[in-house]
C-alpha cells in the first residue's frame, strides 16, 4: 500500500491527511491515483477491497475533470462501501493539475438524518390526521406558524388563511380581556397552560376551544422560541356544564325542599330551602338519614310506595310530610325521582317537596265554613219545619190528647166502661201525643232561639265566594257564571253565613232551571254559550238599599206567577223539599231585607234580594 505522497507544494496538507480518520486520495487530473492516506488503506482492508482505489466512487474520473474544469470545491453523491456510506469532497490543486478527494463517513449522520425524515413524516401525519387543531405560534404576538387541516374543520379556515395571523384575533373580546389581564406569560414560562376560549369560526358564530399549549425554548439561551398549541372542540362540553350548572343553581335557589339520597336512605344533598325549613346543619352532619327527617308513618309510605313505584316507573308523586328540628311536621306534597347509573341499576333517589301547610290549612278553613254552613241550614231548615209542623199538627194533637182523656175519664166513671184494657192503650196513646206535642214545642222553641250573628258584610266578596264556590259544579254542566258588580257597593248588617245561604239557594236553583232548559251540556243542547250564563249582578236602589240579582235563562216563572214559590213545600222537582226559598225569604226579612222573583223579559227568571245599607 502506497502512503500518502505529496505532490510538491502540498506538503502540509499531506501531513494532515496522513492523521485524518477519513479515506484521502490524491489523484491526477486523469483521475489515477497518486497516492492515499492510512485511513483509506484502513478502511479497504476493512471493507475486503483488493485496493484502496475502489473505495472511490464510480463516476470519479467524470468528477476530476469537472471539478478541475470548473476549477472549484465539487461535493458529491453519497455511496455505499459495505456497511458505509462515504460522502466525496473533490478539491482542486495544483494549479489544476490534481485533485485531492476526501471521502468522510457519514454512515452515521445519514442514519439520524433518515430517522429525523421518518420521525418528522410521522409527526407531520399525526398532525394532519388528527381532529384537534394543532399549530405553532410565534410568541408575544400569538401568530399562526402553523395549522393542522383540522382548522378547517373546526373553525372553518383552511390552514393557510390562519398562517400569518394572530390566534388573538380569533378570541371572543372578552375572552382576549381575560387572557390580557391574567398576564398568560407567567404560565407560559413554567411550560404548560391550558384554557378554554371562545373561538370566532368563519361563519361568525363561536365555538369553545380548549387549547393546551407548550413553549419551545433555546436550550442554550433559554430564549422563548414558539409555541405549540393542541386544540379541541369542547362547545357541547362547556354549554353541558354551563346548563348543570345553571340548574345545580335553580336547585339550591328554589323554595321547595330538594334532597338526593342513597337507596340505603342516606342523604347526599339537601338544598338551602330543606336545611332552613328542616333546621339541619348539613353539610357538616355527613351520615343524615332520609328516615330521621320524615314522620314514621311518611317514611314508611316512602319505603313501601314511592321507592318501589320510581324503580319501576321512575316517578312517584304523593302527600307526605318532613319533620324540622324542633319535631313540627310540615306536611308536603312529595315527588320521587329514580336515577339509574351506567348499568341501569338505580344508584340515587332525589325527591322535591313543597310545603303545603298553608294550603292545608285552608282547605281545613274551607271545611270547618262549608261544615258551618250546612249546620246553619239544617237549623234553619228544622226551624222552618217546626214551625210549619208545630202550626199543622199542635191542633189535632191537642184533639187526640181531650179525646183520649175523656175516654179515660169514661172508662173510670159509673158504670166503669168496659174493656179495662183500652185503658191502658188510651193511656199510652195520651203519652205519646203529650211527647210529641213536647217535641214540637222544644223545636219550635229551638227555631226561636237561633239568633243571628251581624256584621257589616261587602255583598260583593259574598257574590264573589259563592261564584267560586259553585264554579266547579257549574262546569260541570258546561254552564258559566258571570259577575256584574257595582263597584261602589255599602255593606250590609247581616249574618254572613245566612246570606250565603240565601245566595247559594238562589245560585243552586238557577243552575238547575238553565240546564232544565237548556240541555245538561252533554247532549244535543244548546252550545250557545250566552244561554248557558248565570249571572249574578249588585246594585244600589234608592232609599239606602243594597240588592243582589242572580238571572238565570231557565224556563221562567210559572203562570201564577212567583208568590207560591216561596210557600213551604212547593216544589216542581222530583227529589226537591220546597224549602229553600220559603227559608230564603224568612232570612231576609229577618234581616230587615226581601226576596223576590220576576220574569226575565228575553226568558227565564231573575231573583232578587235586597238589605238595608248599614247606617
Ligand atoms: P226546591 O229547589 O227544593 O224545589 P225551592 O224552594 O228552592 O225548593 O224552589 C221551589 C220551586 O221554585 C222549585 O221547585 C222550582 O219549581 C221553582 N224555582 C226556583 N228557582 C227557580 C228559577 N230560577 N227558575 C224557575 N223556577 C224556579
């Protein structure tokens, strides 16, 4: 092997050749070899070429005489040499006589660059497959470098309208308010931040974005470099969350009683409205029981009816009540919700209740009133039939009782009648007539005695309660009730709940004579609705004097006109009593007032009552 040998003025360079790990050769401007370094020997013998020469590469004669034609440092073609891949540097020298060649091993510099090709592809292919937008920033001004196709998709620009322009100026205002004021840097200097923003997509609308962004920096200098940014869609997460949490706030502002509970019967929630009316510290007392806050008796509705029936339908809504901390029972009205988890096993209970005292206690007050009201009638009503009966019957009793008497006085005269045993009938006969005779006496004494209870009375709210109070019946029979009202009405001295009776009467019968006429409402009758109108209305008539009329569109009066109406047990109706307007009429003019009927002139009746204005 031939050791590097210097063509003349070169003879410096030969001496570093001569130390050079890699293959040198200097040639002619032929291109033959004039002489080689050790490295080149080297690497034959390595390699199992015959000579060093056939490391060269192919074209190499071709490649000395361009270089020397074009007399400049020529780098060329890599080539394999076994496992080597050497890259040749041809230099001229010698005034264009020679070349010296220098082939460098970049075996492995060329692997890393092939790897960084392929990590670089596969990165470039994540980017671009992938559905989050993914891109590069400058920093400070937040400009685009970079933008994975999934721009397009998500925000509607195609990645090259993005590139160039601040991702600032795709914010939501107040979102780049937020970013500006939070001074973002800060976070970014400590590596990774994450936010969510509103985007402006092309179309105008936002969209929430949530991005994760990294900072690349020098590692030398530590100077900040770009920015990496991954962004994904989260628009129906956030509105998802935003809605929660909208009615997590609607729960605890509510005024009804709002708990969760375990199907164990723990309890993991109670909103504020539960824990001031309940008086219940909660959160603090983590192991609250739904049974330490409900009556027994509710509880055990709860467990045997309203779990079983949620499991199964989901829903149970039922009256129940809660019990505060001082033992109170607030009665409720209860709804049960069922909630299943994953694997539609249920794995909560929530329940909304509203405390319905108030309404509990009117309904009681309704009562106790309707209770009042019937007592009052049925006084009445005995009033009346006392005083009827005791007139009808007070005679012929007093009859029996001389007649018996006198039979008795015949039966122990002289001669003694006969038949000693009528006697003691006769006898019994005359207890019985002088006990019925008490009878009548104690109930006519008994009508006297009720005696009326007045107070100024608004005859409007009265018309008003007694439309209300009867409005249910009246729909029944698809009948309406109208309210004419005077609006400057004096009050009355009256027994309110006597002239509510007197109203209901006249209501009640007025009810009845439409629909006699007028079809019940179900049948072939009259839809028109103005027929179908009971209408109530208050005056003022002159000499102080207050009245209510209730007309009606029944059959009206009959021929002999309205006076018999007002006797004791006139009536046309097959289960009716007669009472009513006789006892009406009583009333009012116990009260100082009257009663009255008239034809109505476009048919039916009108009734009237009438009171003195209180003084
Ligand atoms: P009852 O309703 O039990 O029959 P009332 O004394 O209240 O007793 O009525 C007596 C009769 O007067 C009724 O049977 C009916 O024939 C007649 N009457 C009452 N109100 C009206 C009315 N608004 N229109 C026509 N007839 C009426």
């Amino acid at each position: 092997m031939t050791a590097l040998r210097p063509p003349g003025p070169a003879a410096p360079f030969a001496r570093l050749a001569e130390h050079l790990p890699d293959p040198v050769f200097a040639c002619n401007s032929d291109g033959s070899v004039l002489a080689y370094n050790p490295a080149a020997a080297g690497l034959a013998g390595t390699v199992g070429l015959d000579a060093p020469e056939q490391l060269l590469p192919a074209r190499h004669v071709e490649y000395v005489h361009e270089c020397l034609y074009h007399d400049e440092i020529a780098e060329l073609a890599d080539t394999r040499v076994g496992p080597f891949t050497l890259c040749w540097t041809y230099v001229p020298s010698g005034g264009g006589t020679a070349v010296h060649v220098l082939g460098r091993d970049v075996t492995d510099s060329r692997r890393t660059e092939a790897a960084l090709r392929i990590s670089e592809a596969r990165h470039r292919l994540l980017a671009e497959q992938s559905t989050d937008i993914i891109s590069r920033h400058s920093p400070g001004t937040w400009t685009f470098l970079y933008a994975s196709p999934a721009a397009q998709t998500l925000l509607g620009y195609a990645p090259e309208e993005l590139v160039g322009r601040s991702s600032l100026d795709f914010f939501h205002p107040e979102d780049r308010r937020a970013y500006q004021e939070r001074g973002p840097s800060v976070a970014y200097e400590r590596g990774i931040y994450v936010a969510t923003y509103r985007y402006r997509h092309k179309d105008g609308h936002y969209v929430y974005l949530e991005s994760t962004s990294r900072t690349l920096r020098d590692p030398v200098s530590g100077e900040l470099l770009e920015i990496i940014s991954v962004s994904r869609e989260v628009s129906r997460r956030v509105l998802a969350e935003r809605a929660t949490k909208r009615l997590a706030r609607i729960v605890e502002a509510t005024t009804d009683l709002v708990a969760f509970f375990e199907p164990n019967g723990r309890v993991t929630y109670l909103n504020e409205a539960a824990r001031r009316v309940l008086g219940i510290p909660y959160p603090e007392n983590k192991c609250l029981k739904l049974a330490e806050l409900m009556p027994a008796a509710a509880y055990a509705q709860i467990e045997r009816e309203a779990l079983p029936t949620a499991r199964l339908g989901g829903v149970w809504s039922g009256e129940t009540a809660f019990v505060d901390a001082m033992g109170r029972e607030i009665p409720v009205s209860q709804v049960v919700l069922a909630h299943a988890g994953e694997h539609d096993e249920i794995d909560y209970f929530s329940t909304i209740a509203r405390d319905i005292s108030e309404r509990r206690q009117a309904e009681e007050r309704e009562q106790r009133h309707q209770a009042e009201m019937t007592h009052v009638a049925r006084l009445i009503t005995m009033g009346e039939m006392a005083s009827g009966l005791a007139h009808e019957l007070n005679q012929p009793l007093a009859a029996i009782v001389n007649y018996a008497r006198g039979a008795i006085r015949r039966i122990h005269g002289e001669p003694p009648a006969e038949l000693p045993v009528l006697a003691g009938v006769l006898e019994r006969i005359a207890e019985q007539a002088s006990r019925a005779g008490e009878i009548i006496k104690r109930l006519r004494s008994f009508a006297r005695k009720s005696e009326f209870r007045r107070a100024p009375v608004d005859l409007n709210k009265v018309v008003g309660d007694m439309i209300r109070f009867c409005r249910p019946e009246a729909r029944r029979h698809a009948l309406e009730l109208r309210a004419e009202l005077t609006g400057t009405l004096p009050a009355v001295l009256a027994d309110r709940v006597q002239i509510e009776q007197v109203l209901l009467n006249l209501l009640r019968n007025a009810m009845e004579a439409t629909v006699q006429a007028q079809g019940s409402g179900h049948g072939p009758s009259t839809h028109d609705a103005s027929l179908r109108t009971v209408t109530l209305s208050s005056a003022c008539l002159p000499g102080g004097v207050v009245a209510v009329h209730v007309a009606d569109h029944g059959h009206g009066l009959p021929p002999g006109g309205p006076e018999p109406l007002f006797e004791q047990f006139y009536t046309t109706k097959p289960k009716g009593l007669g009472l009513g307007l006789s006892i009406s009429r009583s009333i009012m003019e116990a009260h100082g007032g009257a009663l009255w009927a008239e034809n109505r002139p476009g048919g039916g009746a009108v009734f009237s009552l009438s009171l003195p204005a209180a003084p």
